[in-house]
C-alpha cells in the first residue's frame, strides 16, 4: 500500500525547501518528515520515499535521519498523543504515578496506541514545566499541575471525543494538524496563536516586584551607544 | 537591604502585558526601538557594546558573547550565519519556553541586531519541537516582523537584509549541543562535531556562524537600549546582568524570579516562599542536571559563573531544582540517568556504553540488590566518561553520579544495608520500563 501524496503537500515541500540556501536542501528534511508525518500520522516508508525523492537523498540516508529522532513515530499513531513527563522533577512529585496510573487505565504500555486508535501514551523526558510539575502535554500542548485522576478523567474525555483545554497552550487539534505546524506552517486556526495565558509560576517573579514596586533603575532608551571604540 | 531588591525584571518584564507577543503591543512597550537604533550604528560598534556589558551566554557555558560575536572573521567572501538554540531540553530548565511564548519579538529582535553585528543576511531559531506553542507565537512574529519592515529585504531603508527562519526540532535533546544542533539542522541525525574547527569558522554550510542562546539574544535589544553600564550595574562584577532563576520542586511558589546575578539559594527559597511544610532542604542543582548536586551547606553560595564553580558545580541554566528530606538523591540520580542513557546519540563508546551499564548498576542498588562494589563501579565508569566522551552530555552525565557519592554516599549505603526498602521493584531489573 503506498500513500499518494497531494498535489498540496508536494507544493507544501517545495515551500518548505525554499526556506534553505540555495544548494543546502537537505535542511528541509526535518520539517519535510513533519510534513509527511500530518498526512500519515507517522512516518511510514511512502514518506521516507517521498522525502528522499523531494531532496535527492538515499531511502536509507532519511530512515537513518528520521529514526534518530523521538517526534517521528516508525507505527501508525492515535489522534491524542500523550506524554507524561516522568523525569526527576516530575518523577518525584507524582508523575511517575500519573504515567503508571494512565498506563493500565488504558490498557497500554509506553509508544503504544489504544485500540480505538485515539490515544498514544508515552514516557516523556523533561519538558521544560518544571515549575508546574508533574505535567503531561496532549500533542505538545499542557496539562499543568496533574494527578493520576485528573490524567484518567482527561484520557477518558479525549476517547470521548471531547477536545479539554490545555493549561497553557492552544485549543487541542489531532497529531496529524500538529506535525503540520511543526513542518513551519502557521496554525491557521481562527484565534489559536493567542490561545493561552501565563499561569501563576511564569508570572510568580514579577508579582512579587509589582507588589514591592521594584524595577532596574537607571534604564534609559536614549543612552547612546558608543562609537569607535572598536 | 530586602531580598525583594533583588529582584531585577528586564527580559521577563513584558510577560504581565498580555497580548504582548503581538507587534503593536510590542512597539509600544519599547518594541523595536533597540534595532532601529542599532541599525544606525556600525556593526563592530555593537560587538563592542555587547563586550563591554560582559554579556555571557545564558545557555549553560557563560562564554562572553561579544568574545564570541567578534571571532566572526570579517570581509572574508562567505555567508555569515545566526543561529539561535532554542532546544531548551536541559532537565529543569523552563526559562526559554516562556521568554518565546509570552514576548516572541524581543527574541527576533535580538536576531537583528545581532545578525547586524556579525554580518549575518540568515538567521535561523533552532526550536525544540515539542515547543508547540513558543513556536506558534515566534512563528507568528517572524510573519508580523516581516511585514512591518524588521526582516526581509532593505530593513528600515537601512540597506541591510535579513531571512528569519523558525526551524522545529524533532525530540533530541542532544541537539541543544551547538554542532549537534549544526548537524541536525543542516538535515543530519543530531550528532556533534569534533573541534576545532570551531562554529566561529566553520558552523551551519562550513561557514562562520555564531550560535547563541534564547537569552543571549534576547537579552541584546536591552543592553543596546539601556547601554553597557547600566546591564552592569546589575550582577557582578564577571556575572553581569539579570538572570532567569527557574525554581521548581519543593518551594511553595516555583516559578520564573528574574534577579540580579549572585543571589543565593537561601535568597530565592525566599522568594518563593519558603521550603513547603514539612519538607528540609536536602539536594539541589544550581543549573539542570548537567550540574553537580549541591546541598544543604550550599545554601548562601552566589549564584554567579565563579561563585557556583568555586563551590565545585557549575552555574549552568540556572535552572534551581530544590529537592528535600522526602526525595531520595539516589532515585533522582537514576532517573537522570535514565535520561542521558536515552538522549546518548550513540556517537562515542564511553557516552553511549557508560549511561547503559551506570543505569542498570542504579536500578540494582534501587532495587536492595546493590553491593559496595556497584559504588566503584559507578565512581570508574564515570572516571572513565568524564573528560573521555565527544561533548559535553557524556560530562553532564557524570555530574550527579559523582555528586551525590560525594555528598550523600550514606543514602547509597542504606540501600545496600537493606536499611531502607527498595525503591524499584525486580520487575525493573529485567529490563522493563
């Protein structure tokens, strides 16, 4: 079985080379297996075919390229992929808990996919949301501040079909519009850029100086900059 | 003096103005004055300002960014390039992901002016993939700054050119290594590369190349706005500036406190509240887990480049983990060891092979089957790691092994005295997880 790709996505890996020096069109490959990975929510080998082809390149040298890398998945994926973070941070402060519990709620182990093909579950390493901890991310977008409870509930509504809000980021979409965004296409979604606003932890710093009235004195704009001391 | 006072917002300052990563907002907040002033000036100008405030990378290494700005050979027939690594990915460090989400622009105009200095007509923000929403709205102020005249072609009627690119990761943590980075995005599995030649000559295409953190380039529009002296007037001495401490673990209030450089550990406890109820300080990392465990004792080190090296560990992301009595520094070393057992890209033997065996001897130990030999054996491997391996996450990998015998080689022992109940049942010694 082979994927025919669209006239669409094959405009969109023109484009996507486009963003590259003339002659250095290899550094289209990681964006353009995001691209192939929104059509087939993997990436399958009509997409390393398709991308070997866009850029010139061996079959062997994208595989070797794209196995390397975690984002890309090597099997057919659900539409929700779940993350639990369960470094140390995350680890010690519950999500170890939230990654087992979620685990045999589902029924299914790390890079796994339920069977009603909406959910993938994996182990994640650090985040970068350490002051939200434990968290997990639905297609990269978070769930601060989760419990094995509030991860089962959330797991449980997206099998629903329901779509919750995320903490921080975007509205959800599927695995397959994210990869589209990560391949360097805008998120065409009416109002999703400015989905999200700062939680309590980003903003914790500068309360406390607005509260104590604290500012760097001697900022001024006009403070020339120095010349011919070079 | 209040500890308050040491409070010092610059780059995160924005973040309480919502809507600020729109341009119009941005404009009206100081927004691209900073380039349009730079613009007017001579390039090696700016490379002399940025020298002068003592800017040094916010990265984890510290190197000084006009050192590393001004080693761009000049008028030597080649593209220049900039590219900014904004794969944050260092366990505990959450310092990035907000900066671009919440105030995108400062980081594109950082671009600018940098890639103004060093005579770069491309620019690329290397993001971590899993960024998903930092790229959204970086993604979206490339497009605004483009159509407002800050990038592309002609730039304010200057005659200066800029293409900003955003390129998405795709999950390697390895590629926040700068030529790891290089490699990955010039289209390669994410493998570092040997040096010399450095990326200063020989960077993205083998051309001369600076590669800077979110925070260094984010930090530039201020330094050229607010000028030389007054970045210094803030930090000390040889760690000049406002630093993004990312607090996170047993505090009451984690968070994001931007301060003057040099604060201590007892300092931001206070900020954020105070060690939460019931919990003592125990073990903490002054910058990810790359850097060595601290603990207790440290609590009134300076959290400057020099002061953490002196204590033996290194500044790193300033990404402050704060662990207590309650948290086991053994099971968190393992699970950092995990971690850079995972993230090894395979290229050298000691890196890839040391991080398989140090995490099995761990999950030995963690599961009451330990011996006093397994602490030897974890000491040698990582003897014969550090210092051995290609780059740094081989390094990285040692620092709380080595740590956390030094400091708390008593935990270690309780397991193998069978004096405390195993942490990791058998199951995981087959190999599961």
């Amino acid at each position: 079985m082979t994927t025919e790709f669209s006239q669409e996505i094959l405009d969109r890996a023109r484009e996507i080379v486009a963003r590259y020096p003339e002659g250095k069109e290899r550094s289209a490959l990681l964006p353009m297996l995001h691209l192939v990975q929104s059509v087939e929510g993997y990436v399958s080998p009509a997409g390393i075919d398709f991308c070997a082809e866009q850029l010139g390149l061996q079959k062997a040298n994208v595989a070797a390229v794209a196995s390397f890398y975690t984002m890309y998945k090597r099997r057919p994926t659900g539409d929700y992929l779940v993350s639990v973070c369960t470094n140390t941070m995350c680890n010690v402060l519950g999500g170890q808990q939230v990654y087992d519990t979620l685990s045999e709620h589902l029924g299914v182990g790390h890079d796994e996919t339920t069977e009603d093909a909406k959910i993938t579950l994996e182990h994640a390493e650090c985040l970068a949301a350490c002051d939200y901890g434990p968290v997990l991310t639905v297609n990269y977008d978070f769930f601060d501040g989760v419990s094995p409870d509030s991860a089962v509930e959330l797991a449980e509504a997206l099998k629903r079909g329901d779509r919750p809000k995320p903490s921080r980021g975007a509205r959800l979409c599927t695995l397959k519009e994210m990869s589209l965004q990560l391949a360097g296409f805008a998120d065409e979604r009416e109002g999703a850029v400015a989905d999200g606003v700062p939680g309590e932890p980003t903003l914790a710093g500068l309360r406390l100086a607005q509260k104590h009235g604290i500012s760097p004195a001697g900022f001024d704009i006009n403070t020339p900059i120095p010349e011919g001391k070079r | 003096m209040s500890v308050y006072e040491k409070l010092t917002p610059v780059l995160t300052k924005r973040w309480l103005s919502p809507d600020a990563w729109r341009i119009d907002v941005y404009e009206q907040l100081d927004g691209y004055a900073a380039a349009r002033k730079a613009l007017k000036s001579h390039p090696d100008d700016l490379i002399a300002l940025i020298k002068d405030s003592g800017l040094r990378g916010r990265g984890g290494a510290g190197f000084p960014t006009g050192l590393k700005w001004g080693f761009i050979p000049q008028n030597d027939g080649k593209p220049h390039y900039l590219v900014v690594n904004a794969d944050e990915g260092e366990p505990g460090t959450c310092k990035d992901l907000p900066l671009m989400t919440h105030d995108p622009h400062s980081l594109v105009e950082g671009c600018i002016i940098a890639s103004y200095a060093i005579r770069a007509n491309r620019a690329y923000i290397y993001i971590r993939g899993e960024a998903v929403h930092a790229a959204r709205r970086l993604r979206s102020a490339v497009a605004e700054a483009y159509k407002a005249g800050y990038l592309g072609k002609n730039i304010q009627g200057t005659g200066f050119d800029l293409d900003l690119v955003v390129h998405s990761g795709a999950g390697a943590y390895i590629c926040g290594e700068e030529t790891a980075l290089l490699d990955s995005l010039e289209g390669f599995r994410g493998q570092p590369r040997l040096r010399p030649p450095f990326p200063a000559t020989h960077g993205l295409y083998a051309s001369p190349t600076v590669v800077n953190n979110v925070g260094t380039i984010a930090s530039v529009p201020y330094i050229v706005l607010g000028g030389a002296a007054w970045w210094k007037s803030m930090g000390t001495e040889k760690s000049s500036g406002p630093m993004i401490y990312s607090l996170s673990g047993r505090i009451n209030n984690p968070g994001q406190y931007e301060c003057s450089m040099g604060i201590t550990l007892r300092e931001l406890i206070e900020l954020a509240g105070g060690m939460q109820a019931g919990h003592q300080l125990k073990f903490w990392t002054p910058g990810g887990s790359s850097t060595p465990l601290l603990a207790a004792e440290h609590i009134d080190t300076a959290l400057d480049f020099e002061s953490v090296a002196a204590a033996g560990s290194i500044l790193g992301t300033t990404a402050t983990q704060i662990f207590s009595d309650q948290d086991c520094p053994v099971y968190a070393t393992y699970r950092w060891l995990e971690f850079y057992h995972h993230e090894s890209c395979g290229k050298c033997t000691p890196c890839r092979e040391g991080n398989y065996w140090m995490v099995r001897v761990y999950r030995r130990i963690l599961s009451g089957e330990g011996t006093y030999e397994d602490l030897d054996t974890l000491l040698d491997t990582a003897d014969n790691i550090l210092g051995r391996s290609f780059c740094g996450l081989g390094d990285g990998a040692t620092s709380p092994v080595t740590s956390s015998l030094q400091y708390f080689k008593q935990d270690y022992l309780d397991y193998i005295e069978r004096k405390k109940a195993p942490m990791l049942s058998a199951k995981a010694l087959a190999g599961a997880h």
